[in-house]
C-alpha cells in the first residue's frame, strides 16, 4: 500500500479470510515508578505512573513467513515466503486508535522485537548470548469504510478519516463594491456545532477556478475533482480564532472565522475571478476527529463581514 495514495477504494472486496489469523492480543501496560522522599531522605510513598497501553501478539509461530531465506553460494535473499503485512481488523463502530510510525521518533512506533540468541566463539571457548532487535514498522495505513457512518446531511461537515470535504460559493464579483475599494477586512464566519466537533482542528480554505454547480454533493469521488489556486490565497483558520458566542447562538455553537481578505481584495482590483472555495481538514488533524459547521442555524447564518474604504 501507499501512505499518501490509497484510499478505501482501492480496497473494494478487500478480504483477510486468506490470512493467518494470530488471536487477540496481550494487553501490556507501561507504568514508571514514582517515589517521594522525606525530608529525611527516608522513603515516603512509591506509585506506579501510567504511560502506555501496548498490544503484544505473540507471532513466532509465523516466523517463516516472516524471514528471507539465503542462497548459500552468494548470500543473496531469495523470494520470500510471506508478506510483512499485518491488518488489524476492527468489526465495531467505534474507532479504534493506535499511534502510526509517524507520530513518535521510535518509542511508540509500530514493532517487531525478537529475541534470539547467538554463539560467540574466542579461541577455544564458545559463549552463547540472548539478545534482541527491534525492527520497526516502514509505513501504517487506515482504512475506514463512510458507509457505516450515519452522517447529519443537515450540517457541512470536514473529516480527513471520513473523507468529507466540502466547496463553498460566494456571490462576490468585482463589482460587489465600489470601483476601487480598498479592503481592511474580511472575514468567513461560519457557526461551529461544538457538541460534534473536536475541540482542537485547522481548517483550510483554497479558492476554486472550476464551476462547482455540476457535480454531485453526496457522491464519492476516488479524488478530489478540484483543483485549488494555493498560494497566497489560500488560507487556514484553528480553533485559537473561533469566537466563542453561545449567549448569541446557544448552547454547544462557537463560530469559525477565517480571513479572505487577500482573494477578496484582488477580485475587486479584477485580478482574480474565482467561483468559489475547497473547504478542507488540515492533513495533520486527527484523521479520527471531525468538525461540524451548523449551515441551518436559526438566527445566525454562514456570511462573509467586510469593512473597506471607498471614494
């Protein structure tokens, strides 16, 4: 598989049933010792610490599908006898979370640690060593399947695990304002529904040049099928600029913000012509969490507020 390429879809009828099952696994938990002193240097307490949580599987007993063999005339790996691959499959709804080579620097890193043990032979005696080696993981992939998710067709929502995106139109043309208008500010505010949304996330917005109008809101496409003008219009707004207002919009709302000021500015100077925004997560959130924009919102509406000068 690749990181960056594949999606679910390319894993139409994808099946395990020719797998070697392994079981579940053994759950380790990872404490650290934690003592306090007197003033006396005398012992006072010891706690164990809690780290982290590990799944162990025991996989010696597929140790050959695991190894190449070696061509004894040149040492050269042959063909191997098995995959590399593991899947862990979770049947239930709720998501199932566990940190991928790229989260730390090795600590916590998907791994294979083996214990063997080798002879060490010095003249005429032989010792023989147990040690280990650690072999971690090169790429990790999540396949997470949309349609056993119940979505709220009510409310704009963003997932990078669910694979919702969004586009956005904006009634401004250059003539929107005043011939000339020199823009101070302008911003995109869009009401937040902070009961389904994760509390910490980055939302970017990057103009389109493709007339959205024609394509399908609820299809699924393999990629996406617009293309975004990027730098230096496009823009990213994270939960440290929504504006908390729940006396306005009640209970559970906050209200994203973001500045469009530059896009908007060149559109009236007739520099640029855009036909609206790609709403999309920010590819470093959690692919497990989600934001949800309330486009239904009874007294506050999506609305674009600019302040600018004009002769």
């Amino acid at each position: 598989f690749d990181e960056s390429e594949n999606t679910y879809l390319d894993f139409s009828g994808f099946t395990i049933s020719d797998w070697i099952e392994l079981g579940s696994p053994r759950i380790k938990i990872n404490t650290v010792k934690d003592t306090v002193f007197t003033s006396d240097d005398s012992i006072m307490t010891i706690s164990d610490n809690y780290l982290s949580t590990e799944l162990v599987w025991d996989i010696m007993s597929i140790i050959d599908n695991l190894t190449f063999s070696k061509n004894n005339n040149n040492n050269t790996p042959l063909i191997s006898t098995g995959e590399r691959t593991f899947a862990i499959y979770n049947p239930q709804i709720d998501y199932f979370e566990a940190f991928s080579e790229e989260a730390t620097t090795g600590e916590k890193d998907p791994k294979v640690l083996m214990y063997y043990r080798r002879s060490v032979i010095t003249g005429d005696s032989t010792t023989i060593d147990t040690t280990s080696a650690t072999i971690y993981s090169s790429g990790d992939l999540s396949i997470i399947e949309p349609n056993v998710m119940v979505l709220d067709s009510t409310k704009l929502g963003l997932s990078n695990g669910m694979g919702l995106r969004s586009v956005m139109n904006i009634s401004f043309l250059s003539s929107s304002l005043p011939a000339g208008s020199i823009i101070r500010s302008a911003d995109l505010i869009l009401p937040i529904d902070t009961t389904l949304s994760s509390p910490s996330y980055t939302v970017i917005l990057d103009p389109i040049e493709t007339d959205s109008s024609a394509i399908d809101s609820v299809a699924v496409y393999e990629k996406d099928p617009y293309n975004g003008i990027g730098y230096p219009y496009r823009v990213s707004s994270d939960s440290s600029n929504w504006r908390s207002t729940s006396a306005n919009l009640g209970w559970g709302h906050d209200l994203f913000i973001v500045s469009i000021k530059n896009i908007l500015q060149n559109i009236v100077l007739e520099n640029e012509t855009i036909l609206g925004f790609k709403v999309v997560a920010n590819e470093k959130n959690d692919p497990f969490s989600s934001i949800w924009f309330d486009l239904h919102h009874s007294s506050v509406h999506p609305r674009v507020e600019i302040i600018y000068v004009a002769d």
